[in-house]
C-alpha cells in the first residue's frame, strides 16, 4: 500500500533543479544529479503515477546501475513494486509499460548527451509520456517534502520482455526483402535487439558499434550532427549499400543516409513513410491524419496531402507529438529530430520500427533511395540554425511584430512563431531544452532562401548585438 506523505514537513533539500526539462529529467550525473535525488524521485514517483507497480529499465552508461538502485529502492520504500526489465532501449520500455499494462515507467538514459550525463525517461500507464507541464513540475516540487517510508516496502521483480518485444516489431519486417544496408547503433541501446530484428531479414543487413558501451568510443550517440555519421557514410559507400541507418543512444531516434553517403534531412523520412501506409499496406488508409512538427519542409505536407493523407502541425517535442497523435487517432507521425510516432506502437516513437518501414518502403519500390527524396523535395530549406541570446523574447516579439504585417503573411503560434507565405516560411522558436533560439527558414529559391536568412540574422545582431551563432 502506497503511503501517504505529510507535504508540509520542510527537510531543507535542495536539489538542483536545473535538471527536470521540458520532457524528461537530465544532467551531468554527480555534477548537477545524484543517487540522492534518484532515491527521492523514485520516493515520490508512486503517489504522482498513482500506481502500486513501475517498470524500470536503463542504459549502459557507467552511472545507470547506482541510479537504477538509488531509484528502485526509494519506489520501494514508498511501498510500490519495482519491475526491472535490465539493460533496452527507450522504445522497448514504451512498449512493455503498455503491453503489460504497468501504471508506469522509468528509462534510466541520457539519449544522445555525452557520457557524463544520465536521466530519467518517465511515463504513465499505456506509455503516455510526463513532461513538465503534465507532472514533472508537481514531482520537483514534491520531491522537497519529508520521506516517510512505507510500513511495508514494494517487491523487486525482473521481467524479461524480449520474446514478446520481437514478437511485436515482427510484422515491421515481413516486406523487407532484397536489400543492403549498414546499421551504426552509436553503442547505444539499439544494439540490445539489432541482432535478433535482423536475424531473419530477406536482404543482407551490416551492423557496426553494435554493442552496448555507455563510454560510445567510436562516436558521440547524436546522428543529428552530421559529423557523427562520417563512418557510417564510409560504409555504406565501401558496401555499396542501398542506404545506412544510425540509431542515438537509446533508440529511439533514427537518421538516414542514400547509397552515395549523403545525409537525408529527418522531415523528409515523415514523407516516405506515407508510402508504406498509404501505397504499400494494403488497406485504404486515406484521410488519416499524419503529424508534423513545425520546423517540417512544406515538401512534406504537400507529398503526404499528394499521397491521401491529412498532415496535422504539432508542437516540438515528444510529449505533445504522442498527445495530438493519440487525439487525432493519426496513423503515423515524425519530428525533425528524427522521433517517429506510429498509432500500432501505442502512439509512441520507435527508431526500429521507422527503420524497418524504410527497409520495406525501397524493398518494394525498387528505386534509388536519392531518386525517392529528390522526388518529393520542391523547395530550399535551411536546416535547424541555433543561435544563443539572453534576448529570446524580445527578438521573437520583434520579428512577429516586423513579419507578422507583411502581405500574404499566415501566422501559426503553437511553438514559438511560424510565418508562411507564399514563396518562403520560417519558424523561430525558443529551445525547451538547451539556452537556444532555433531558426528553420524555406523558400522557392536558393536566392530567395539566403537573401530572407540573412535578413532575419540582421534582425538578430540589431536586437542583441552579442548573440552567437551556434
């Protein structure tokens, strides 16, 4: 039984709270977190998922078992039962929080952050996701109140979720034949399955850094910087492979480069997918929604609108891409992070899966994956340019200010500020997890695109003279 806690009993902890973000709890593991506050976490966990029974899984980073033990034991000692399923990545423990229906879940990871740094991936029952405004605000407020440790402590218990997982991403593979790839699992969690997803694949599947090492000695588990991915361009062009395949840490992310080595910009991965759901299933998928994030391509849209998809703009962030998935009913969904979201994965992000449908979308098609994105992309696009100010809000209430009265000007304000208008777009938005402001920008021209960047960056130094371009 839970216990109750007395809130109002003060215990002078103070921990540093830097360390719980918009989606998930991160930082320099003993530098900015410690076992202490993973126990206090792990305390107060229960009463905030309202649950008796939490899965717990984590990653192979040097500090992930004292924080699986500091956490486990202050779950118990608040009189809930732990389930540990060991060492899997991010999407295993989505999976096996809904499938075996736990009240909830913890990932011990850092994701794509070096080394030194270590967090905790949360979720409540069906593998809805707790960000900030959805209860981590409520846990770091309740994590300073007295522990009072349950008469009777939970059990620990280990579950082994593999068959039932495989068995899971199984109908993922069935289209998958006559193909060559590379896989580059950055040392990361990726490797725990890999092997066991690719073992009967019809086609020939080449795998590097493919075992767990939370030191990632071969390269940072980020492939959202270009620069990690330089091996796996090597061989892939060595293998004269039809594509290559990076997953980040702890998999749930996954990136994508054609059979010359060249890097294919994430949104664009939300397009090709339409092909498999709304070409290659089988069943007549029209009209469902399909989400985008706001930084997306306008290529993107009007290939999804183009394949009989409704595309639905949503929120940076994974915690708002699973809710407006879940209460659009959507199908499928992507980031340009590289998060891709599937409606039979329990609304949730899964690198692997993404993987596998990309595997099958060139099985069938049985064209060059460069000739499938040069298809689809129509316009001239920036890319994520960070710039770091302490004037984020008065740039953004400027450029509003200075775009927003413009001729053909559409205004979208979900994230940040989105202007579209009919020869370019661009969205300027505040990071919700590093001291950034993001710049996307679009246009119909490489002329135009530059011309409108520059400005914007003008508009920029104007307002804050000492910001820096990342």
């Amino acid at each position: 039984m839970l216990r109750a806690v007395d809130q109002s009993k003060a215990t002078g902890y103070n921990p540093c709270m830097g360390v719980f973000k918009s989606y998930d709890i991160r930082g320099v593991y003993n530098r900015e977190w410690d076992k202490d506050l993973a126990y206090r976490i792990g305390f107060f966990l229960p009463a905030l998922l309202e649950t008796e029974r939490i899965l717990v899984g984590r990653d192979a980073r040097e500090s992930s078992e004292e924080i699986f033990a500091a956490l486990s034991r202050g779950i118990r000692e608040a009189g809930c039962d732990v389930t540990d399923i060991g060492l899997c990545s991010t999407p295993s423990v989505y999976f096996a929080t809904a499938h075996f229906e736990f009240g909830g879940s913890v990932m011990i990871t850092a994701s794509h952050n070096p080394p030194e740094y270590n967090g905790l991936k949360i979720s409540r029952a069906q593998a809805i996701p707790v960000g900030y405004d959805t209860g981590l605000d409520r846990l770091e407020k309740m994590i300073q109140g007295a522990v009072v440790p349950a008469s009777t402590p939970g059990k620990l218990e280990t579950l082994d979720i593999r068959t039932q997982y495989l068995e899971h991403l199984a109908p993922y593979k069935r289209a998958v034949r006559g193909i060559k790839a590379v896989i580059d699992c950055s040392d990361g969690m990726a490797s725990v399955f890999i092997h066991d997803v690719i073992r009967d694949l019809q086609g020939q599947i080449i795998t590097m850094y493919d075992k767990p090492d939370g030191t990632f000695p071969h390269h940072p588990p980020n492939p959202l910087i270009e620069a990690n991915l330089a091996d796996l361009k090597r061989r892939t062009r060595a293998e004269k492979a039809d594509l290559g395949i990076c997953f980040d840490g702890d998999g749930d992310r996954v990136m994508f480069i054609d059979e010359a080595g060249r890097f294919i910009s994430p949104d664009l991965i939300t397009a090709l997918l339409g092909l498999y759901f709304f070409r290659l299933h089988g069943r007549d998928h029209r009209g469902e929604v399909v989400t985008y994030d706001v930084r997306t391509s306008r290529s993107v849209v009007e290939y999804v609108e183009r394949l009989g998809g409704k595309p639905v703009i949503c929120k940076v962030g994974h915690s708002h891409a699973k809710k407006l998935l879940r209460d659009t009913r959507g199908i499928y969904g992507g980031e340009l992070a590289g998060h891709y979201y599937f409606r039979d994965n329990y609304y949730c992000d899964s690198g692997v899966i993404a993987a596998l449908l990309v595997l099958a979308i060139l099985s069938r098609i049985k064209r060059p994956f460069s000739e499938l994105i040069a298809e689809m992309v129509k316009y001239h696009y920036s890319g994520e340019i960070n710039f770091k100010t302490d004037a984020k809000d008065r740039i953004i209430d400027a450029v509003l200010s200075a775009y927003g009265s413009q001729p053909g000007a559409k205004l979208t304000d979900i994230d940040g500020i989105r202007m579209d208008f009919p020869e370019w777009w661009f969205n300027l938005r505040k990071s919700n997890t590093e001291p950034y402001l993001r710049l996307v920008a679009e246009a119909n021209s490489a002329e135009r695109l530059n011309e409108r960047v520059a400005e914007l960056k003008s508009c920029f130094r104007e307002l804050d003279p000492s910001i820096e371009e990342e």
